[in-house]
C-alpha cells in the first residue's frame, strides 16, 4: 500500500507547494533589489537572504549547529519580516506557512522592503 507522500497526489501537492514557495521567494529577492533566480539556488538562497536583512554571510555556519540553527533561522525571519515592514506574527507565519507568507511578501503591494531589519 503507497504512503500519501508517495502517491500521485501527494507529490502533486509537494511539487505545487514548492512552485509557491519559490515564486514568492523569486518576487520577494526582486523587493529587496536582488535577482529573483538567487532565491532558488541552494545556500547561496540563503547568503543572499542573509545580505538582504544585513547579517554577515558565515551566518551560515550557525545553521549548522544543532538547537542554534533553529533560533537563527527564527531570528533571519523576523528581521525579513522587520525588512518588509511586518511583525511578529508575519514571522510565525512565514515559519509555518513559507509558501503562502513569502508569495504575500512578493506580491502583495503593502508589503515594501523598507531595508535590513525594518529601518530605512
């Protein structure tokens, strides 16, 4: 018997999920005056995000240890939240709803980047 996630339809939806996922990333890079197509490379995504909220790029390595990386993954968020002009729930959304949050960081018209961490 097939696992959902394995079954046409589950993959249909990860494949769709991820399609929102970096179509908002690729409209919320070109906000913040990057190119769109750096939200979809692996890591270098994340150097690059890193650059737009103005945090130095070996950032990076904090990721890679246990129970720190989880807070700094919260902490990037809430200062791109704090980019765009949004709070702290804008940030538990685009920690439980990336998909759906970055495509209304993209493109909706009320979300500006305003600059690293929310000051112009």
């Amino acid at each position: 018997m097939e696992t959902f996630l394995l079954s046409g339809m589950g993959i249909s939806i990860i494949v769709l999920l991820l399609f929102f996922f970096f179509a908002g990333a690729w409209a919320t890079f070109e906000k913040a005056g990057e190119k769109g197509w750096k939200s979809i490379i692996p890591i270098y995504n994340l150097i690059i995000l890193l650059k737009i909220v103005d945090k130095p790029w070996w950032w990076i390595l904090l990721y890679l240890i246990p129970g720190i990386g989880f807070i700094i993954h919260i902490v990037v968020i809430h200062l791109l939240s704090l980019s765009f002009g949004k709070g702290f729930l804008y940030t538990v959304g685009l920690y439980f709803l990336s998909p759906l949050f970055y495509l209304l960081l993209g493109f909706r018209k009320s979300a500006q980047y305003i600059g690293p961490g929310g000051v112009a």
